[in-house]
C-alpha cells in the first residue's frame, strides 16, 4: 500500500498537478482511497490481511489518469464510496433507518454532483432486498429522506434567491439521451482503459463466483452488490456514452474489490502468470495515458 500511495503521487504529478492545481480533485482521490481501505476492514472483503483492495484502486485510478481533471464526477465517486461503506454496515438490520439515511444522505449528494447516478436508485433498492437484507418500510423511508435531505437544504438557497432554473436544468438533464453504442466520439486511449476495466472485471467476478464458497455468505452478498453495480454501470455506459467518464469511475470502484480478492487469494503458475501480465499492462497502459494527458492538459 504505501509503494502504491507513492506511485500514485509520481502519476499525478507527472500528469500536472502542480501546475494545473487539481487540489480538490486530489483531495477527492485521497478521501476515496481512505474510504476504500475503510470498506476493506470493516467488511473483511479478503479473508487474509491484505491491502489489495485500496491498491487495486490505486492502480486503476491511475491508468484513468485522464479523468484526474474532473471535479463533478471525483466528488461522485467519493460519495459513492462513502455510500457503499455506510449501507454495507446495514446488513441484515431491518432498523437500521439511521445509517440507512446517512448512506443515502451521501448517494444525494453525489446525485447533485453528478444528477445521473438516479439512475441506479431501483438497483440500489433492489440490492438492498437481496443482498444487504436491510429493506424494511423503515429503511426504505429513511432512504427516501436521506436522498432528499441535500436537495431540501438547496431548495431553501433556491427560494431565497427566487430562482428555480437551476433545479430545472438540473432534473431535466435526466431526460437526455443520446444514440446508444456510439462509440465514435470515444478516443483510443479511453477504449483501452475500458477494456482492461472489463477484462479485469471478467476474471475478477469469475475467480469470485467459482471460489465464493470458501468465503461467509456476507462477503459474498457484498460481492455480489459490486458485481451488478459494475454490470449497471457497463450497461449504462454503452446505453448513453456521453457518461463515459462518470461510469468507468463506478466501475473501477466496483472492479477493484473483484480483482484484489484474485489476486490476494489465488497463487498457482497460471495465476502468478497472469498476474504480472495484467500488472505489466496497466502499467503500460498508464504510462501511454500519462503521456496522452500531458499533452491534453499542458
């Protein structure tokens, strides 16, 4: 973990930190890495000790480095990442109503940030039946007041200021929908970084669901709640490209438990094998997008 802290650190370095001063940005990043390694003990998401989880999101965040720039979706996924940790302590509590409402408080505000996260509220529900068992009538009201909490303190801004456009031009982003599967406006270096996100993915959730016996059945809840959030977002980013950005972060949140339970826990030649070689490619791969970036954001 910490070489991983400090290879990061290198990568937003070499790809403009300083001289574009993406401090938000970076506090965002560090806030979700925090977060992650949070979620990973509490959870227990890797039966051994084991920091591969945060380091797994390192490494993927790094290779999206061209997505270091954006503020809207980094404070997204960090409120995501706050949202999953928060409702992941609800498990199996039907009257849990006041950590389910500071898990939605989180998943409103990010809603705010980036309006089409809403998108994935049915699934969160649904999540919530099957694999947190924490859906009551309690939680569910809870959860309601929780996703509106953000939006009642900025109606108050609203009506002081005697100006709703704002919240117009905010909800009616939900009603724009462009050609699905154009992928043309997509560039090479972001089609890349997508098909190691689903490669990895692949081979995560595979290892997983093959070997989830070995694991208690709240981690494999916990896996399966990453598994079909990761599925939503591939889904809705083939669906509507223009959120290519804002999924491929929800993805590699989801991917990076997927891939660290395999490589924490699998040690044959095969494994060790392909191991070094999707390690070798994502450092590739991030090397070849530093090098995009710095001529994006010089």
């Amino acid at each position: 973990m910490p070489a991983t802290t400090i290879y990061a650190l290198v990568v937003w370095l070499l790809c403009g930190l300083l001289s574009n001063q993406w401090w938000w940005q970076i506090g965002c990043f560090a806030v979700t890495t925090y977060l992650m390694v949070q979620l990973n003990n509490t959870n227990v998401l890797i039966r051994i000790f084991s920091r591969m989880v945060s380091s797994s999101f390192l490494a993927l965040s790094c290779a999206a480095c061209f997505l270091f720039p954006v503020l809207r979706e980094a404070v997204m996924i960090t409120c995501l990442t706050a949202f999953t940790l928060l409702l992941f302590h609800t498990y199996q509590d039907k009257k849990a109503a006041g950590l389910t409402y500071y898990a939605f408080l989180f998943l409103g505000v990010a809603s705010i940030a980036y309006v089409h996260v809403l998108f994935f509220l049915p699934l969160v529900w649904l999540l919530m039946i099957t694999n947190t068992m924490s859906m009551s009538w309690r939680t569910w009201a809870a959860s309601l007041i929780g996703l509106l909490t953000p939006y009642w303190f900025g109606s108050i801004w609203l009506f002081y200021q005697r100006d709703y456009t704002p919240a117009v031009e905010h909800f009616s982003a939900l009603t724009v929908f462009e050609e699905p599967f154009n992928l043309y406006d997509i560039t090479s270096y972001q089609k890349a970084t997508l098909a190691l996100i689903i490669l990895l993915a692949i081979i995560g959730g595979t290892h997983f669901i093959h070997k989830n016996y070995l694991d208690k059945i709240r981690v494999r809840m916990f896996y399966g709640f990453f598994i079909w959030m990761d599925l939503a977002a591939l889904v809705l980013l083939f669906l509507q490209p223009q959120h290519f950005n804002a999924m491929l972060l929800i993805m590699i949140l989801n991917t990076s438990p997927l891939i660290a339970h395999f490589v924490a826990l699998t040690s044959t030649k095969i494994t060790n094998i392909a191991f070094l070689v999707l390690t070798t490619v994502t450092f590739l791969l991030t090397v070849y997008n530093i090098w995009i970036s710095s001529s994006l954001f010089s």
